[in-house]
C-alpha cells in the first residue's frame, strides 16, 4: 500500500479505481495473448504429429 504524507496527495477513490481496472485490463490482455501462443504452439505440434504418422504409412 502506498502512503501519502496528507490526505490530499492520496488519489481519489474514481482515480484508483480507474487504475486498478486498467491493470486488470492490462492483465488480462497479456493473459489472452498467451492463451493464443499456447494454442498456436498446440496446434503445431499436432499437425507436425499427423505429419510424421502420415509420412510413416508411407513408407509403409
């Protein structure tokens, strides 16, 4: 918690509100990013999977 030496420095409840939600925001973009690199990497990884089977009944 961060202290103020007089209540007047402290920021307004709307103004630490607003920035709290605008970290949560920003979380939550970051969060949603690395969900689609996690999904991509999956992705990937199945398809070169289904490669290498692909390739394997071929030499079959």
């Amino acid at each position: 918690m961060v202290r103020f030496k007089t209540k007047s420095d402290a920021p307004d409840l709307h103004t630490q509100l607003e920035s709290m939600l605008d970290q949560v925001w920003k979380s939550e973009s970051d969060w949603r990013l690395w969900d689609r690199l996690d999904a991509a990497v999956m992705l990937e990884t199945l398809r070169e999977k289904r490669r290498q089977n692909r390739d394997t009944k071929k030499a079959a």
